[in-house]
C-alpha cells in the first residue's frame, strides 16, 4: 500500500533556500491523511509529514509515512509500516533513510545512509553504488509536487527502493475535476511506469498506478488508484493538517 503514495517522479531540480515556514510553495510542517480501501473496503489508513530539520549541518526536510491496517483488516492481514526520510532542501539527495515494514508475516527494518563523495549508500546489508541526483520513494512525490509537468512529455529518474536502484518514468496523461477535502479541484493524472519495484509483500505493485495531483501549487496529491496482484486499492485525502 505505501507504494502507491512514495513511487512518484517528475522534473527538474529548483535551488531555493528555506525561508520562514514556507518552503516552495507548501506551508510546513504540513500533514496529509489517507483512507486506503481495498477492494471497495477501508482497509486502513496512511499519512505523510512533511517538516523542517537539520541534518549534519545542512537545511533538510524530514519526511514521514505512515500506513496501517483498519482494526478489521488486521485480524486477517496487519499492515503496520514506518518510512522516513531525511532529504537536503536545495537538491532533494536523501541523505538518511529508514524503514519499518510489518505486512502479515513479513518484517523488515533498515537504515540507509548516504554518502556522495564515495557514491555510496550503506546499510546493514550491503552497499549500493549511487549518483546524485537519485530520489527515494518519499521524496520522489516531493519533487513531483514542486516541479512542473508537462503533458504527454515523460520524465525519467532513478529511484532508490531500498534494495536496488530503478528507472521509472512518469508522464502526465490529462487533467481532471475531482472531490477533494478543499472542495473541487482540477488535478493532474500521472502514470508512473515501473516494472518489480518491489518484489515482497502484498503491496508489490505493477505498471498499473494512477496519480491524481492537484495541479495548483502545493499540488497536493489527492487520489491514487493501482492494481496489486490481487484485486485493487485506492488511497483517498481525507485532511490536510498544517
């Protein structure tokens, strides 16, 4: 289910420092609620906080997402998972990232540190050779957020999985009037185009996602739709909190 949210792309970098809490265009810190429904059944429920940091003397923003299980849903099958990421505020490199996954049977912890004078990232498992310009899942949607898309035109970036590095392209498909918790809005439709991105739990995801960005800044990112597997799952806003 997370996935859905984090595997998102888009163009290029801007390098505009923080001032105050306003920070490219969105209003921080600022929190985002999802209902995640499964099959046309609330299955659980997501959020993502986006903040100020600092990290090792560098302006960041720290990242958070969270998605679980309804209280229902868990009897057959918990979901209780924790990503956060720390990025650098001008280029949006991830500098540390961590991970908490706890799907049904599978569990997985991880901290990835970044470093990009030896073009590397470290965990308890392996290192894994890195370019900058790489995103992560989290603040790959941040950057589709802040930059601009143009329709039919596809954007490729490498994103970092956690296990491996992929190439996935993004293009805007159309644009669309849809309910929001702010009222009506027109949003932008984005397919991202990935292939095994993830190979383990329910929430492995296939080349069918469909993005609903609001198109205004801070293009807030209001519905997503996707084929797992097994049946389908859509995520929808529910509140913004700032």
């Amino acid at each position: 289910m997370k996935n859905l949210f984090f595997l998102l792309i888009a163009g290029s970098l801007l390098s505009l420092p923080l001032q105050g809490d306003e920070w490219r265009g969105i209003s921080l810190p600022e929190e985002t609620h999802f209902n995640i429904s499964y099959l046309a059944i609330v299955a659980g429920y997501g959020s993502i906080r986006i903040e100020k940091t600092e990290f090792e003397g560098k302006e960041s923003i720290k990242i958070t997402g969270k998605v679980w299980s309804s209280k229902f849903f868990s009897k057959f099958y918990k979901l209780d998972d924790t990503v956060i990421s720390i990025i650098d505020a001008r280029t949006l490199n991830p500098l540390w990232h961590s991970v908490d996954y706890h799907e049904g049977r599978y569990r997985r912890k991880a901290i990835y540190i970044f470093d990009y004078e030896k073009h590397e990232c470290r965990t308890q498992e392996k290192t894994i050779k890195i370019k900058k310009g790489l995103l992560e899942p989290l603040g790959a949607l941040l950057y589709l957020r802040i930059n601009e898309m143009k329709k039919g035109t596809p954007v490729k970036k490498e994103i970092f999985d956690g296990l491996t590095v992929k190439e996935v392209t993004a293009v805007v498909i159309k644009e669309e009037m849809i309910k929001t918790p702010l009222g009506r809005k027109k949003a932008i439709i984005i397919k991202p185009a990935m292939k095994d991105f993830r190979k383990a739990g329910i929430t492995q995801v296939q080349e069918k996602i469909t993005l609903y960005l609001q198109k205004e800044l801070p293009r807030v990112p209001c519905l997503v739709k996707g084929k797992l597997l097994i049946g389908s799952l859509k995520a929808t806003l529910t509140e913004i909190k700032h």
